[in-house]
C-alpha cells in the first residue's frame, strides 16, 4: 500500500506548465509521431504519424482493429508520451504543458460502458461538477436525452444501476453525449459505438452527435458510413501508419483498403 501511495506518475507537469492559449482554438497537431506501448516494445503501434487537425475541422478515422487508432486517443490524452515526434494542442507541445489542462480542453465519448454506478444527474455532471440542473436539463434536451431521462421513477435522483440496466445502448449512448455537451470542451475524441441500435435510436444518436460535433475540432474513430460521409476528412490507417486520406468518394474511387473496408464493414449495417 505505502509502495502504492509513493508512486510518482511517469506523466506530471512540468516545473513551468506553458499556458494554452485563451481562448481555446482548438488546433491539435501530430508531427512524426512514433509509439510503442512500454509493455509491447516490439511493436510500434504509431509509425511516424504526422497529421493537421484544424479548429473545427471533423477527421474521421478508418482501419482495421490494431491499426492504431485508439492509441490516437491515448496520446492525444496524453496517458503515454510517444518516443518520437511531438503533438500539439493550439500550437503548445502536450509535454509542456500540465496535463490537467489538457484534459480539460478534450471530452472524450467512449464506444460503450459510458455510466457509472451513480444517480442520473452525477453520470451527466460527470465531466462538469458545478453545472445545475438547469443546465443539466438542457444538455439532456440537446441530446434527445431529454424525455427518457424525464420518464425516470425519481428523475435526475435515479439510480442508474451496476451496468446502466435500466437505459438502452442507444439511451445510454445520449447520456453520454449530453455529458460531453455539458462539458463543451474544443476537442472531442469520439469512438464511435459499433453496436447496432435501432432505427429510431439510431436516427436520435446521429442527430444528437450532429449537434455535438458543430463547431468543435473532433477526431472520430468511425464505424458508421453516414459518420464519414459527413467528415471533412478521411484518415486511413494500418498497422500504426496514414496509408490514404481523402473523402469518402476520392478513397472509394481509390480502390484501396478504405474501399475494401468499406464495402465490407458499412455492407453490413447500412444500404450504400
Ligand atoms: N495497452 C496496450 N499495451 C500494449 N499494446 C497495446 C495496448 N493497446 C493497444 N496495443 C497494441 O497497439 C496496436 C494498436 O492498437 P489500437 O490503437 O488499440 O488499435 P485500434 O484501435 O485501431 O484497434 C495493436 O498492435 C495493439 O495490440
Ligand atoms: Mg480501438
């Protein structure tokens, strides 16, 4: 326990954090990036990674599973530091600055187990404690969370449960949504949920992730083909490297691993 409590972060803030510009742009920049995560040193699982993400700008990203996608995220986070190369957020490299105030520029809508244990308006105020429930409320209204939340027996008081047993993937999926939206952070990293929802779920998650993404730089690990459709850009990756990048009709008429992936992954869920 005491070896525990004594352990020192290997990711701390510098002596003298440089400041991030206010406020915010949002530009988020990865320059020859390589990693290697430290207990798979064999493997690099970012080659060399170089890419310009610009304020406001949606680049959805694209591979097969291991391609490095959500690794993006994991640096982006700054949970390791690659071994080469440097990403910046608005222009400041992520090791000058306190991780902290990174962390509070980025939200961060993971693919599912999204609630904790915990009542209804602790798993929306998640990324933002001292919102009220006015606030809460119309978060909740933008992410068409609104209604199921207010059919809950004790509203915003309910328990939501162990694993969320009492919400739907598509409902939890909002709540998740409604969190980040009351967190409005320039930056949202979204890994975009694989699991099948149903029509109607479907059509109020895309609406709601719609207003989500406007006006914000997001970086999207896509799974759906109306999500990179309507991306700026296309970034496809494999085994840790950009191997194409375009839009979606430009990779489709490419003919490369984008247009295989695609009429194999999007073929399934979704008439083309
Ligand atoms: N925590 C980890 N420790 C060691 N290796 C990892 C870890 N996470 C991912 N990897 C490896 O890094 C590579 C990229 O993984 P990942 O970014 O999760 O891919 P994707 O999200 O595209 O499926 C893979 O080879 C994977 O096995
Ligand atoms: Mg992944």
């Amino acid at each position: 326990m005491s070896e525990l409590l004594h352990a020192r972060p290997k990711i701390s803030p510098p002596e003298r954090p440089e400041q991030l510009p206010s406020p915010a742009r949002g530009s988020l920049s990865f320059r020859n990036v390589t990693f290697r995560y430290p207990t798979r040193p064999e493997v690099a699982a970012l080659k060399d990674f170089t890419l310009e993400v610009e304020p406001g700008e949606t680049v959805a990203i694209v591979g097969p599973s291991g391609a490095g996608k959500s690794t993006i995220f994991q640096l982006v986070e700054r949970f390791y530091d690659p071994q080469a190369g440097t990403i910046r957020l608005d222009g400041v490299p992520l090791t000058k600055a306190d991780p902290a105030d990174i962390r509070q520029r980025i939200a961060f809508v993971p693919q599912d187990g999204v609630l904790f244990s915990a009542n209804a308006r602790d798993n929306l105020r998640y990324g933002r404690w001292d919102a009220s429930d006015e606030e809460i409320w119309e978060a909740a209204r933008a992410a068409n969370a609104e209604s199921f939340l207010r059919n809950l027996p004790k509203g915003l008081d309910t328990f939501l449960g162990e694993s969320g047993t009492r919400l739907s993937g598509g409902q939890q999926q909002r709540v998740a949504i409604a969190r980040a939206l009351l967190r409005d952070s320039p930056i949202l990293l979204l890994d975009e949920a694989t699991s099948a929802l149903d029509a109607e779920s479907e059509l109020l998650v895309q609406q709601a992730l719609d207003g989500l993404m406007a006006n914000r730089t997001t970086l999207v690990i896509a799974h759906r083909l109306a999500t990179v459709r309507k991306a700026d850009r296309i970034v496809v990756l494999d085994e840790g490297r950009i191997v194409e990048q375009g839009t979606h009709r430009q990779l489709t008429d490419q003919g490369g691993l984008y247009a295989r992936l695609a009429s194999l992954q999007f073929a399934a869920t979704e008439a083309a």
